[in-house]
C-alpha cells in the first residue's frame, strides 16, 4: 500500500499544521493534509470531524460560516491564539521526540 | 486546555441541540458533495461516487453521534436516553408509578414539614441586614449575685447565673464603650400591652426600643420614619411604630394611619411608622404588635419601686444588642474584654451591693443573630424526636418501595441481560437503574414540596392555644427546596443500592435462559432483609405511640386536686399609667361584685397564678420559730377569698380566707399539705408565723397541681390578694353553664366597671388544663399515625414476600405433597418462614427501642422509657398482624393440588 494510515493523537497535529496555514473547511483539511504529504498520508473520513469537534470544544480552533469557491455555505475552522501557542509546544515536544527516536534507533553495536 | 472555552462549548452545545444538529448535517453534507463532486471529476460515474463518498464518511448518525462525544456529550445523551427510556418504562405500569410516587410525596413531605420547622427554631435569622454581625449582651455570675430584681430571662445551672437583662444605666454607660461595637442599642419586649383602637381594647404584645435601634438594625420602615433618637427622650416618648399585622387589622393598610393617635395602655400615642413586614421585631418566635421608645417606659409601664426603671441601676431588665464591626482580627472574647472592665466599673457605681449577694457579674457576648432566643431552648427536644420520626417513616416508604421495585426488577431480568450481552457496561446497567429511581424520588420530591408547603403552619398550630396565637412563623424558602431536593436525591440513591446489587450478582447466561430462576436466591435475600428492617422500624413506632399514648392518659388521670369543670378563664392587667397598685385592689374587689351579680355565674375569685398554666412564683419560705435556712423556699398564689370554695380545693385544717382579710388586718395565709408535710412535719402549722412579714398560717388545704400536670404538687402557700399588691391577675368564674352568651355578660359586667380594660386570653380550665398537654398530644398523634402507616407498610411488605416464595415453591410443594405431607405441615412450613422475619424484627425493633427510648425519658409521665406493657402490646400487635399477612399466601400454599404443581413448571 502506497500510503500511510495515520497514527491516532498525530492526527491532531496534522489538523492544527494544516489549519495554521489559512482558514479551511472539514473538507479542505482533508485535502490539505493529503496535498502536502504528497498524497502519502491517507486519513480516515470518519475520524476528521470528531478530531475538528473536539480541537474546538478544547479551544485550539474557532470556526465560522462562510463562502466556499462556488458560493456554498461551508464551516471554516482557523487557530485561535491559543491553539497557536499549544501547536507551538507540541511541535517542539514531536521534534525533541523525534531527534531522540532517530538516535536511539540509529545506534551501533559498537556505540554502546 | 481551558475551562471556561469548554464550558462554553458545552453549554452551546446543549442549549442550543437543534442548531448544532443542523450545523452538523450542513457540514457534512458539503464534505460529501465536495467528495463525491472530485471523485466524479476522477472518472468514477456519478452513482459509483455517491456510494463509495456515503461509504468512507460513514453513516450521518454515527458521525454526528462521534462529533457529539469529542463536545463532552456522551454522559448527557446517555442521560437523556435513560430519563425517555425510565419515562416510557413507568408510563407503562402507571399504577406502580402513581402508588411510588405517592408514598415517596408523603416520605418525604413529612420531613419537608419537620425541616421547616426545625429550621425556623433552630436556624432562621432575624431578617435585618447582615444579621451574623450582631451580637448579644448577657452577664454570668455566682449564684449569690448583686441584682436585686430581675425581669426577663434568667438561668441557674450549675451554680452560675447567666441573664441577658441588664439596668438602664448599665445601657447607658456601655452604649458608647468600645470601637469595636458600633453604638450599642437596646429592647425590651413587653407580653402585655393594651392597645386601644377607635374605643376597643385589645390586650397585645409590645416593644420597647432605643433610640438608635433602627439605626442599628440597619432597618427602614415600609411607612413613615422608625423610632428616633430624639423620640427616646423622657416627655417626647409619645409615638409609636405599628407592625405590619396591626396596620392591617386595624388600618386596612391605609396611608392616612401616619398621625393617627390610639391608645397604649389608655394613653395617647401617635403613629409615626409602619414597619416592613419581614421585620417581626428582636426577639424569634415573638411578634410585637407596637414599638415605643425606652423612654416611654415610665409614663406608660410603670414598674418597680418609683414605677422609673430608667433610673432604677437595680433594676435589671433590658436586653443590649450590638452590631460589632467587621474585622476578622477581634475575636467575640476580645469584645467580651473590651466590655468587661467598664461593665464591672459601672455596676460597682450603680449597684446597691448587700452583704451575702455580692458576687460581681461579667460580661457575655453571644450571637446575636436571632435576636432574643427563647424558641431554641423551648423546642430543641421535641424537634429532634419529630426529625427522627419522619426519618423513619421515608425510611419504611424507601423500603418498601425498594421491594416493589426488585420484584419489578427481577421481572425485568431478561431486559438488563440483553443489554449486558449486547454490550452495555455493568456500569452503564446500574446507571440505567440509578437513573430511574432519581426519577421517581424527584417525582416524589415535587409532591414533597407541595405537602409540607400546604402542611406548614400544622404543627405551629397543634401546638398552640388558640387564645394565645401562634409563636411560630416557619418561612417555607429556598432552604427548604434545596433541603427536599437533597433528601429526593439521597432517597433515590437509598432506592437503587438493592438492585444495584442484584444486578451485579446476575449471570448473563443464566439471564438470558427461558424461565430461569437462579437469581431469584438474591432477590429473596434483599427483599427479607428489607422486610425485617420494615418491621423493626415499625416496632419502634409502635412502641413510641404506646408511650406517648400511655403518658397521656396518665396526664389526664393524673388528680389534680380541684374541679375544673364550668370555670371561665380571663386576665385583667390593670395599667398602672391609671391605676396604682394601692387603686387595683378596689378594682378587682368591684370587678368581682360586677362577676358575682351576673346570672349564671355561681362563684368567681382570682389568683396571681392560674393553675396548670405554666405560671409559677416561687418564694422564700422561714418559719419565725426556726433559724435562717437560705435554701427554704415554697411556691406562692395570691388569691381571691373564695378561692379555695370556687375550685372546690378541700380546706384540711383550721379556715378559708374570708372578706374580713383586708389590707389593714394581721397577715394570714393557707398552706397546701406538701408544705405542711415537708416544714412542719408532725407539728400543728395552725398559728405558725414565717417570712419577714410574719404571715400567720390559718388553714391548711388539700394539694392542688400548680404549674402543669407533669409536676408534682410544690409546697405552696396562699396569700389574700387584698393584703397584697398584684395587678395582673387571673379571673376563675364557675358558672352554671358553658357558652358564648355568658362569656358576653362576663365582659359586659367587666365593662361596667371600666371599659377600657380587656379580658385577656378568655379560655376555660379545662381548655387551659389541655393546652399543657399540646406537646404530648401532638407525639401521641404522630407517633401513632406513623405507626400504623408503618405497621401497613410492613404488612404489604410480609405479604408480598410470602407470596412470593409460595409461588416460586409451588413446585416444591407440590413434590412434598405427592409424597405424602399434609396440608397443615405445608400451612406450618409458609407461616413458619414468615414467623422467622416477623421475630428477626421484632427482636431488632426491641433493642432499637429500648436505646431510643432513653432519649425521650424526659418527655414521659407515669412510666419508664422501656414500659413493658408498652413494649410488649407493640411487639404482639405487630405479630399478630404480620402472622394474618403470611397466613393468606401460606393457605394457598396449603390448598395448592399436587398434580397441577407439578405441572407448573
């Protein structure tokens, strides 16, 4: 399989990344998140909107109503301070996680 | 994370469910067309897109229902869901929910009414603006203190004196004493006042307040201006400021009453206030009718010595109120010392101090929030025995209702073990079983709130006399739902507790089985325990009404030593502002004249004490020929001359008080046989003199009761009241016959003496005998009330456990008598099961009994707390009764036919 399903918690990051670009619709994250990846990442429909619900009701996100590009009512979901601030900590926490899994899974026999 | 983001969220979400639903749909509706739109720009045809678009959202309920989870919903729509579902179950047995509902209404009503009640005695403040800043003065010392004459109250306990009264100019020399109490200020109540409006007198209860009362009180009149400082000034006393309730009976609530002038105690006062209604003056459970300046007090309530308390340091009868400021820092003991010093300062300058009576009192500080309390003492006892009566009675509704509710349960079996195999949590289960008992305890709640607001003033009224009025208010408030709401949630969790437990003991798999009865051991279980626990409660009851049943009518047995059949009733308190104590005593000789010549009216006297009233003067008691005895002390009544004939009171030994008694002859006196007996033992007290005015004893008269018929007769003497100065005084008129019309001619011949003096609290002796005894009554009546509420309770109870085991046993029995056992032995073997529980209980109840009784030892006359015949009536009658329950299921049992029980299963 070509691409990648997405690990459950790392969803939350992809929205907000997405999001934090410009204002989008549900549907626009989606294709958004696939664009960027590349079309490597495939995340699952039924779980979008329970992550989107959920990043609001926590305050990280804020939606409105608006026009979308052929004049359809569509629900628009931007950052709000706060969530900018929570992606922030939690870009550097992925990052520091990161560089730490690359260097224990990249170690040698001998560097022990 | 934050909170109030979320809280917001969840509000929205709930409040506004319609919207969010919409929203919900619009939104997903636009990701499914912008889906279906790209995969049909991929190539896919249109219908093929559809599908494949509906497939990967997946269906619109499930992802609302997801989005709804992620707003923190879940608990609430599963809520919702089990309030429709216990909703729709109770709808459907509406005779079940009608009678829970209805037994839940009353459990709960009955504490409704004892918590408002218990509320108004022991928790309601004066409704004045920020009551917990005030604080009230009193004074402690040795039992020989220095107060000459003290009004008001007074304890001795424990060989200390404790009073909240104090002397004029102890006021004075406080009121501005300390920073840490704004301006103190002062009151006096007064329980009798003649009021006189339009030419009718009324006799009605008064207040005496500073001048800067109102403004201490932080209080407004609703009319008019308050109770001034340069009112409380000795010759400018003459306004006064009306209740609320006065306003309306005598004014109609008319503006124009402000100037108005009426009569207080026959003098001119005129109006200048009308009080809020939420005012009652500052005393609890007392409702002054008018307010006048202190300084009022010598023109129009002459008292003491010089009738000017005012002036008098040894008088000692004000209570002093303070409002303290509002400072953490200074404790009530710090003000306690602030007063102290200048307190003593002031009473050793005033106070004439004599030798043996020096002790030297200090000050108190106590709350002040409700004022002067006198209600708290009187009714702290009884309050609590009606608390744990109508505990007990919603515990026996909850019980049974518990019962009602695992039969049900047990019914409902299969429906819990579906849920459980398709998934349901036990939790959620339990939940599910909690919820509808929530339902139906608040259910009952509601009809809680309703009956104690309709049953409110019941018990105020029981215990009042109706010549009197009523002493309390029970404000029936926000406290009061809250409390019944508190009560409704804790009975419906009491409610699920046992079928929470069967639900845990359940086996899915056996659940689900046609016809299974593995469980029915649980259900059995709990239900026998509820039933014993129905019956030991009902015992208790039982047991209680027999004592309270028993002690009254020992109470009314009780001899009290004179007939009181035929005997009117009244007061006259002649006001000294028109008669001085030397001008009462013709007065109440012509009123007596005036009763005397009225037809119907065999015989009338008066006495400074009625009897079984609740009054009582105790005196010193010296015999002239013996040393000083500090201690002795003896009851004294100032009576008529034909006392003792009217109340038909035997006279024993030497005479009667005749008219040739006056002010101007040797002093005399009649003693009772306990005095006799206890001061003169075998001596002839005939001609013996005692106390320092040598009154000389000339009879000697059969023991009467004197304060109420609990007490046994007190030593008591009898002085003539012509030789005597007592104003106030009770009227004891035997006549020929009961009735409203003599009643008239006694005022009309009062009347033609003066008419502007008001029979006060007409009653007759026996109504008077009677209201002593409201407090027994109204246990008598509850506690047998409830007994038998219980006792029914507990039948239904025996009967339908009983009948269930015959029927779940049917079988059983059958065997058994297709193998030969009698029917007697069957009829034996139900009622011996039920005889099991009813003695479990009955055993239980005993020992329960016998450790409550203790609690209300005081409240008993002419037996022990743990009276056998009490006890064991309680204990057959509840036999007897729950044996007739079990018999009907056990004769069933007895006449089942073996081949058709056999056949049953």
């Amino acid at each position: 399989m070509g691409q990648m399903d997405v690990l459950q918690g790392t969803l939350d990051m992809l929205i907000l990344k997405a999001v934090s670009l410009g204002p989008l619709h549900g549907y626009g994250v989606l294709l958004r998140i696939q664009q960027i990846s590349g079309d490597q990442l495939e995340i699952q429909q039924g779980s979008l909107y329970p992550a989107l619900y959920r990043l609001e009701h926590q305050g990280w996100l804020a939606s409105d109503w608006g026009e979308s590009d052929n004049n359809r009512r569509a629900k628009f979901y931007r950052l709000t301070a706060q969530g900018r601030r929570r992606f922030n900590a939690e870009l550097e926490k992925w990052n520091r996680m990161s560089d730490l899994m690359a260097s224990i899974l990249s170690t040698r026999p001998e560097e022990v | 994370m934050s909170l109030p983001s979320r809280l917001h969220s969840f509000a929205s979400s709930l409040f506004h469910r319609a919207e969010l639903d919409r929203n919900m749909e619009a939104e997903f509706r636009f990701h499914f067309d912008k889906y279906a739109e790209q995969l049909i720009q991929s190539g896919i045809a249109p219908d093929e897109a559809r599908r494949r678009a509906r497939l990967e959202l997946g269906s619109l309920a499930t992802q609302k229902e997801n989005c709804r989870r992620s707003l923190g919903l879940r608990l609430w729509d599963e809520l919702i869901a089990d309030i429709r579902f216990g909703v729709r179950m109770l709808r459907k047995s509406p005779a079940f929910a009608i009678i829970a509902v209805l037994s839940l209404a009353l459990g709960i009503g009955v504490n409704t009414t004892i918590f408002t009640l218990a509320k108004s005695v022991l928790l309601d403040r004066l409704q004045v603006p920020d009551p917990d800043q005030l604080r009230l003065l009193s004074w402690t010392s040795g039992k020989n203190f220095a107060m000459e004459s003290l009004w008001g109250n007074f304890s001795d306990e424990g060989g200390a004196a404790h009073s909240s009264s104090f002397s004029y100019p102890v006021y004075k020399a406080l009121r501005n004493q300390t920073n840490m109490f704004q301006p103190l200020f002062a009151f006096k109540d007064i329980s009798q006042m003649t009021a006189t409006v339009d030419g009718r007198a009324e006799a009605i209860y008064g207040e005496l307040v500073s001048g800067n009362f109102y403004d201490g009180m932080r209080i407004h009149p609703a009319l008019g201006r308050g109770i001034s400082p340069a009112d409380d000034v000795e010759g400018k006393a003459n306004v006064a400021v009306l209740s609320d309730a006065f306003w309306a009976r005598h004014f109609a609530r008319s503006p124009d009453v402000i100037g108005k002038t009426i009569n207080i105690n026959l003098l001119p006062v005129t109006i200048v206030g009308v009080n809020h209604p939420s005012f009652t003056g500052a005393e609890m459970s007392r409702f002054p009718e008018v307010f006048l300046p202190l300084s009022a007090q010598p023109t129009f309530l002459p008292r003491g010595k010089t009738g000017n308390l005012l002036t008098d340091p040894n008088s000692w009868w004000l209570q002093i109120i303070g409002r303290r400021i509002d400072s953490p820092n200074v404790s009530d003991s710090a003000l306690e010392s602030a007063l102290d010093t200048p307190f003593l300062q002031v009473v050793k300058s005033t106070v004439t101090i004599k030798e043996g009576h020096d002790d030297l009192p200090h000050i108190r500080v106590q709350p002040g929030r409700r004022g002067l309390d006198y209600a708290k003492e009187e009714f702290i006892r009884p309050i609590y025995v009606l608390i744990a009566l109508v505990v007990f009675v919603l515990l026996i509704a909850c019980a049974n209702l518990a019962n009602l509710l695992l039969a049900r349960s047990t019914a409902r079996q299969r429906e819990m073990s579906v849920r459980v195999a398709m998934g349901a949590s036990r939790m959620r289960v339990v939940r599910q079983v909690v919820t509808e008992s929530l339902l139906l305890s608040l259910a009952g709640g509601v009809g809680g709130v309703i009956l104690g607001y309709l049953l409110r003033n019941l018990l105020p009224r029981l215990s009042s006399n109706p010549w009197e009025g009523i002493g309390l208010h029970p404000r029936f408030d926000l406290y009061v739902i809250l409390f019944t709401l508190g009560v409704s949630v804790v009975t419906g969790l009491l409610l699920s507790i046992p079928q929470a437990f069967q639900g845990r003991r359940e086996d899915v798999s056996s659940g689900l089985k046609e016809g299974t009865r593995s469980t029915a051991s649980g259900h059995n279980f709990a239900s026998k325990a509820l039933v014993i626990f129905q019956i030991s409660v009902s015992l208790v009851l039982l047991f209680g009404a027999g004592l309270f049943l028993k002690t009254l009518s020992n109470l009314r047995a009780a001899p009290i030593g004179f007939q009181p059949d035929r005997i009117v009733l009244f007061e006259i308190d002649p006001p000294r502002s028109r008669y001085t104590p030397e001008a009462s005593l013709p007065l109440h000789q012509k009123i007596l004249d005036a009763l005397v010549a009225v037809p119907g009216v065999q015989s009338a006297t008066l006495s400074s004490d009625p009897l079984v009233a609740q009054d009582s003067s105790i005196n010193r008691f010296q015999r002239n020929d013996r040393p000083k005895d500090s201690k002795a002390e003896a009851w004294e009544n100032n009576v008529g001359s034909n006392f003792f004939q009217t109340l038909q009171i035997p006279i024993l030994a030497g005479r009667s008080f005749s008219s040739s008694d006056i002010l101007t002859s040797p002093k005399v006196a009649i003693i009772n046989q306990k005095l006799a007996h206890k001061y003169f033992a075998d001596e002839n007290p005939i001609g013996k003199t005692f106390n320092k005015e040598k009154y000389e004893i000339v009879g000697v008269c059969g023991d009467t009761k004197y304060e109420d018929l609990k007490s046994e007769a007190p030593p008591t003497f009898f002085l003539p009241y012509t030789q005597s100065f007592e104003a106030n005084v009770t009227y004891e008129v035997r006549t020929f016959a009961t009735g409203a019309e003599i009643l008239k001619s006694l005022q009309q011949a009062v009347a033609t003496v003066d008419k502007d003096l008001p029979l006060i609290h007409i009653r007759t002796q026996n109504e008077q005998i009677d209201a002593t005894l409201s407090g027994q009554r109204i246990f008598a009546l509850l506690t047998s009330a409830f007994g038998v509420l219980a006792l029914i309770l507990a039948c239904i109870g025996i009967y339908g456990i009983m009948a269930y085991t015959v029927t779940r046993r049917t079988n059983e029995i059958g065997i058994r008598m297709a193998l030969g056992a009698p029917r007697s032995k069957v009829l034996r073997m139900i009622l011996g099961e039920a005889s099991i529980l009813t003695i479990i209980g009955v055993v239980i109840g005993v020992v329960t009994s016998l450790f409550l009784a203790r609690l209300v030892t005081t409240m008993l006359y002419g037996l022990k707390p743990s009276d056998p015949a009490a006890l064991s009536s309680a204990a057959f009658v509840l036999v007897a009764i729950a044996l007739v329950a079990g018999w009907l299921p056990a004769r069933r049992a007895s006449q089942v036919d073996p081949m058709d029980a056999l056949r049953h299963e």
